[in-house]
C-alpha cells in the first residue's frame, strides 16, 4: 500500500552518502499510514541506500458511533482496508478498546492477530497467526505467550479460548461423528 515512489520522494534533492540523514527519512516514510516501520541502510562501498518498508495490515474493519474505522493491530487508523477482506463489525468504543488492548499484548509477546471476525455475547471471535480465537476481556501477557508456544503443538485444535483468566484452553480438534469438547 505503500508505494516505491514514495520513499524516492522522501529523498532530499541531492542528497548523497555524505548528507543523508538516515533518522529524518525513516521518520518521514513512517509517517504515512501504511508504514509500520522503516529501516534506513547505506552501502558505502557500493553507494546504494535502501529502505526495508513494513507495512501495516488492516485488523479490524468496524462502525463505531455511526463511523466507519480500520485499524491495524498497532491501533492505527487507515485509510481503507488495501485489499483485504474484513466483515464490518459494529461496536461500541468500549469493544474497541478492548480488541486494542488484546492486539497490544498479544505483539509485546511477539504473536500478530490477522482479523477481528465477530462479537457476541460468547465474546470476540479472532483469527491469530492464522488460527480461530475467543477472547473477552483482559488477556495477559502470560496467556499471550502460552498461546504463542501451544498454538505449534496443536496443529488441529478448532479454537484457542483466553475468555478464562490465566489460562488458554485448546478446542479438541473436529473428529467426525464424535462430539468435541474442550480440554485445557
């Protein structure tokens, strides 16, 4: 979403090796919406200055107070969903919030949440690294990284609920003709 052109003009007019300023331009390419972070390197031997772009990916695509918002996991608001396929939930400021605080300790223990995919009275429903999650709520850091370490392990779980405090419980996997039920 973030265009090559747009770091060429974050570039000084003749600039060079000597005179770039390696902070001022990652600072400027982060500035756009899109840009998560921005990492500046220089080649002294060859001359060649590139810009590794992280793009931020829409989260949450909702109708908040009569307003449509997208935002990323960060809580960044965007410009629009580039290309991705969230369903429009309607929440109240409070729901935000929480799917906020969830996104947040969930990247402080190094696990990204792909979408918010529905709210009820059963909690909010999520999709992490791919895989289905319920949550309502507080989610700590220590059910965060739990989560980060038995996700691998479960390959075929249905659901990771964190709606219990201090705990993760692993749905049984879907068997055919057999009730699955949940076990933690």
């Amino acid at each position: 979403m973030y265009p090559e052109s747009g770091v060429v003009n974050a570039i000084p007019d003749y600039a060079s090796l000597l005179t770039l300023n390696k902070k001022l331009l990652e600072e400027k390419v982060e500035s756009h919406p899109w840009v998560q972070s921005a990492e500046v390197n220089e080649d002294w031997n060859s001359g060649i200055v590139t810009v590794q772009v992280e793009e931020r990916r829409p989260m949450l695509y909702a109708e908040v107070d009569g307003r449509e918002i997208i935002l990323s996991a960060d809580g960044k608001e965007l410009p629009g969903l580039g290309g991705a396929s969230l369903t429009k939930l309607e929440l109240d400021r409070d729901q935000v919030g929480e799917i906020l605080d969830f996104a947040n300790t969930l990247h402080r223990n190094g696990v990204r949440p792909d979408s918010i995919n529905g709210v009820d009275a059963g909690g909010i429903k999520a999709t992490v690294a791919g895989r289905p999650v319920v949550f309502s709520r507080d989610v700590t850091d220590g059910q965060a990284e739990a989560l980060k370490n038995i996700m691998p392990r479960h390959p075929d779980a249905r659901v990771f609920d964190l709606r219990s405090p201090d705990r993760v419980v692993v749905g049984a996997p879907v068997q055919s003709n057999t009730k699955s039920e949940p076990r933690g």
